[in-house]
C-alpha cells in the first residue's frame, strides 16, 4: 500500500472505530458531537457534562427568562440530528491523564478517549467575600438554576436591585429590571458601562441610555460590602465613595473564570485565559506544541487569530462557541492537508433598554473609533474602530443591517477611516481617541480580550530551567 | 417544540413577528426576542416563520423527542 493509502485507510477506521470524548455539555460541546456526527464519525462518541441539565442555550438567560416572559427550563437547545451519544450528566471532569488518554470523572470513573474536545467553557466570577455571597438575595447569572432564581427574585418585586459590574450581562439585567419596574442601582468601577468591551466613547452612551431609562447608575465606584439583616439576606452595600445603597437583590456580574482547574496537571497549555489551542482548535502543550489528541472550543479556547496579527483571542461568543466547535470537530476525523481554521470574525449581540447592540471584530483591538451612519442622539447608528489606519471593528446601536458590510470591511483590513456606505451620514465623521481603559484599570471585564503576548510589550521573561 | 435564533444573522426583518407573534416579539425597534419552546401547536407558524427569515437564522429543532434520549 501506498503511504496515502494507508493513511486513507487509518482515517477511515478511526471515523468507525475511534473513541471521542467531549467534556462540556452546553453550545460547544452539542455542536461539536453534532458535527462529528455529521462529519461521518460513527465510533463510541461520550458527552460529560457537570450541570445535570442537557445542553441549554445561555443568551436568553439575562433577556426573556428574567424578563419572566420564558421559563428557565424552556431553553434547551433544539437538536439537529440525532448523536447516538452516552451521555454522562451531573458529574465533573476532575482530571485528564493524556499519557494513557484517560479522563477522571468525579465518581471515580476514568473514560478512555483517543481523541478528546474540551468544550468546559467559563463560570462566573463569584462575589470575592464568600460570607457576603452566601447572604440570601445575592445572586450570579452563567446557568439556568442562577437565572431562575433571580427571575423569581424579581417577580417578588425587590424595593431595589443592585447590580455590581456593568458589562454586557449585569446591563442587560438592569435593562430588565427598568422593564419591570423594579428600581436599580448599576455600580461600575470604570468610567462607564461597557467600557471594557466597546470603549468610552461607546460607554458614554450606554451610560446615558441606562439614565434616560431611570437606571441610578454610579460610575468609577466599587463595592467595598454587602451587608445582610438577621435573617441572613443581604439588605445594603457599602461602596468605595462612601455611600450605601439598600438592595434586596444584588447581581455581582463581575465577569468570568475558566473552567480549566481540571486540567491541572495534563502537561496542556491552560491557565486563565483559557486552553492555548490553534486555529484549527487543537490545544497547545505546556511548550506550545499542537497536540494530535485534544481538541478545544468555545469560551475556553483561545487561539491566534490571522486578522488580528495572529495575536491570541478568548471569544465569550455564542457564534465562536458553535463555529469552533465546528471547526475542532471537522479536524478531529480529518487529516492536514485538510484542516479547517475557525477563522470566525468575532460577533456578539445584546438587547438593552430597547436598543440592539452587535458587535463584529474585535473593538478593544482598535484605538480610533468613528461614527459611520446614523444619529447617536437616536439610538441608530454603525461607529468603526481603527488601528495603525486599518479597520479592526464596527458596533451597531439599532444598525444591525449593516454589520454584514463592516465585517467585510474588517475583513479586507480596509482603510481606517472607512469609505463612508453613503447612506445616513452622520454629522461629525471625524475619528476620535476609542478611549479604552489602560490594561490594569479595573472595569468589567470585555467578552473579548487578546490575550497573546505582544512584542512591544516586554512583560513576561522566559527562564529555562537550568 | 425547540428552537434557536441565531441573533448575530438575524437582522431584525420581523417576518417571523409577523408570522408568529406569540412566539417573536421585537423588544424595541431592532432586538428580537423569542420563545425558545413554543407549544408542538405552534409548529405550523413557526416553520412558516423560519422559512420566511430573510437570513435563515431560525434554527427549528429536527428530532423527534424520542431520539433526543438524554440519560442523567
Ligand atoms: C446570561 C448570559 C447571556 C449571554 N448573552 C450572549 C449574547 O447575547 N450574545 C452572545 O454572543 N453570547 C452571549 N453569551 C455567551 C454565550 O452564552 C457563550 O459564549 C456560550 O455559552 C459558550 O459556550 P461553551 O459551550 O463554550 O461554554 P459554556 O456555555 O460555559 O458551557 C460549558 C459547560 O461545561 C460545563 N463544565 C465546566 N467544567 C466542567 C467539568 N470539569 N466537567 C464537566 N463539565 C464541565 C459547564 O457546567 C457548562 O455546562 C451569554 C452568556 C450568558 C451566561
Ligand atoms: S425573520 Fe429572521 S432576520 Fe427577521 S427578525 Fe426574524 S429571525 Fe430576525
């Protein structure tokens, strides 16, 4: 037999006979199986899951659950074909051993793989003091069970909410609580919401939005305490400036941690930002290696990207979560020549105080920001970051139509400032300073972040051991 | 019934509002919100509203439940 031949013939008896095992149960890890499936992968295939729910869909969580409009459990994930899979939910991925291409699950149980995705996403930044987070009333918002139970929180018709951080999740929750009815407080230690992912131009708005709705919104403070009564439920905060505010209900969306405590020890490229991997989503060793055998995708990966100077990006996105799952799943039953990048432009969506908020490329990685079309003053407009003269990203406030043409755009690194779509100009089309916080200045932290290693800044030093 | 809409191709067209209103709404002018378990009865509507989305970002279940089997 000719050496493609053989490979041939190994490709194929890896699709009918390989193990593959997916630790993750939720967007990355369903798509994943689904796509291996779809791939033509027919071997013994084990999805692990540690929430007991089957894969659910987290977006509407912070919009119609809490809203009360849909039940929490009502946002199971359609299915899109069947994945005659084992499915192993309610218990954890404690350990992996790639030497013998075990995992170790909670139960004691080990899964043998021959190739692995990991798909373990993130979880949500608890409130640091763990006595105040434990007081009843004080809630986080990554799963279902959390939005439930702030949902019923609401209904009960708190005297007030305060939501701590004000990134994309605690300002869509304040949206929501405007929408009830229900008084709130919004304090952000950053010049304003949303700063850490669109800017301070951008934020300016989205602080005067949050006021024109009624929001009592109090920028570049931090809570110092929550405080509780008797009964143990959290009835103030104290914050940095001085003040208190009493709330029955405090949101602490102060961002993510990865899940990746339990790949300590597997000799991969994990540590808080996430799992290295490479376009194609497969991991990095501790030296930075490709591994052949493990696979990563969604809000745990991160990978160079080819538009933005192949710098690492960890993507909290929905449509990252689905195309590189994608991606890993079409490259674990294939062979180079034939690998695919996930090379996704960044996406992300909102809804808040009535307004559509998307986003595509990477904002932070722009320094400049221009208004394209529309009028800020309506809530409708498209604005363009810049770097070094090229585009790097567009957000839409109520624009959504033409995100499509920015990320083209984007793509074609086009000039910064872009050629004006003639349409809906607006009347200032002069770039201006994008005003992102320094790194270090504590904001909510964006959904995108670089996190690769830049060669102006010589921040790390390698010492090999002796 | 299970469905998904992609909201980052969705572009606010509101041809599935109009085909089905109980399942879309617009919460302002552009941000659409929906409900991602509609009632099997709604089936009809629902699939008519997918086939209507101008971006085919209506993503609309296509297992049975039976296939669906989850073992906890
Ligand atoms: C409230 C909310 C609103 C959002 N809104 C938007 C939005 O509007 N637009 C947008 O683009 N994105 C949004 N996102 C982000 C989007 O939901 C995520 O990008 C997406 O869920 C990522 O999917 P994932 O599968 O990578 O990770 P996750 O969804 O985090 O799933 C990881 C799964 O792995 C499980 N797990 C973790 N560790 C282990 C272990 N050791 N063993 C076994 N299982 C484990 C976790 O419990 C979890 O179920 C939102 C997220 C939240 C929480
Ligand atoms: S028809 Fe499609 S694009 Fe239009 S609002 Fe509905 S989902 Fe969005």
């Amino acid at each position: 037999m000719t050496v493609a031949a053989t490979l041939a013939e190994l490709v194929r008896d890896f699709r009918a006979n390989g193990r593959i095992v997916i630790v993750g149960a939720s967007l990355a890890g369903l798509r994943g199986a689904e796509a291996l499936r779809a791939e033509g992968f027919t071997g013994p295939l084990t999805i692990i899951g540690d929430e007991p729910y089957e894969p659910y869909d987290r977006p509407p969580l912070s919009k119609q659950v809490l809203k009360g409009w849909v039940p929490a459990d009502h946002t199971a994930l359609p299915r899109l074909r069947a994945l005659d899979a084992q499915w192993r939910l309610g218990v954890a991925a404690t350990g992996l051993d790639r030497a013998t291409k075990h995992v170790l699950l909670a139960d004691g149980e080990q899964v043998p793989y021959d190739r692995l995705l990991i798909a373990t996403g993130t979880r949500a930044r608890p409130w640091p003091n763990p006595d105040e987070a434990a007081l009843e009333g004080v809630y986080t918002l990554r799963s279902r069970d959390d939005a439930a139970g702030l949902q019923r929180a609401l209904a009960a018709r708190p005297s007030r909410v305060l939501v701590i951080g004000a990134g994309f999740i605690g300002s869509e929750a304040a949206s929501v609580c405007r929408d009830l009815d229900i008084p709130v407080t919004v304090a952000e230690r950053g010049s304003a919401p949303l700063v850490g992912a669109l800017g301070g131009v951008i934020g300016e708005i989205a602080a005067q939005m949050q006021r024109d709705h009624g929001v009592d919104l109090r920028c570049g403070v931090g809570v110092s305490s929550l405080e509780g009564d008797a009964g143990g439920h959290v009835r103030r905060a104290h914050l940095s400036d001085g003040t208190t505010v009493a709330a029955d209900v405090v949101l602490a969306s102060l961002g993510s941690i990865r899940n990746v405590e339990w790949l300590e020890g597997s000799g991969l490229a994990a540590g808080f930002w996430g799992v290295g991997c490479d376009a194609g989503g497969r991991a990095f060793d501790i030296n930075g290696v490709a591994t052949d055998s493990v696979y990563v995708a969604g809000d745990v990966a991160r990978a160079p990207h080819v538009l933005y100077e192949y710098q690492f990006l960890a993507m909290e996105h929905w449509d990252n979560a689905v195309l590189g799952a994608q991606a890993a799943a079409h490259n674990m039953v294939n062979l180079e020549p034939h690998y695919r990048p996930n090379l996704l432009l960044p996406g992300f969506w909102s809804g808040q105080f009535g307004v559509n908020i998307k986003s595509v490329g990477v904002p932070p990685f722009g320094d400049e920001i221009v208004f394209t079309q529309g009028s800020v003053k309506d809530r409708r407009f498209a604005a363009a970051y810049g770097r070094r003269g090229r585009i790097v990203a567009a957000v839409t406030f109520n624009h959504g139509r033409w995100l499509e043409y920015y990320g083209r755009l984007i793509q074609e690194s086009a000039p910064f400032p872009p050629p004006p779509p003639g349409w809906d100009r607006p009347d200032d089309m002069k770039p201006m300073p994008a005003d992102f916080p320094e790194p270090g200045v504590p904001t909510a932290v964006p959904d995108v972040v670089l996190t690769g290693h830049d060669p102006n800044e010589r921040r790390a030093e390698f010492r090999p051991r002796r | 019934m299970r469905i998904v809409v992609d909201l980052n191709r969705c572009q606010g067209y509101a041809q599935c509002v109009f085909l089905a209103p109980e399942v879309f709404q617009l919460n302002g002018e552009e941000a659409l919100v929906y409900e991602p378990n509609p009632d099997d009865g709604r089936r009809l509507q629902v699939e008519r509203a997918a086939a209507a989305c101008p971006v085919q970002a209506i993503v609309v279940e296509r297992l049975a439940a039976a296939e669906r089997s989850v073992a906890s």
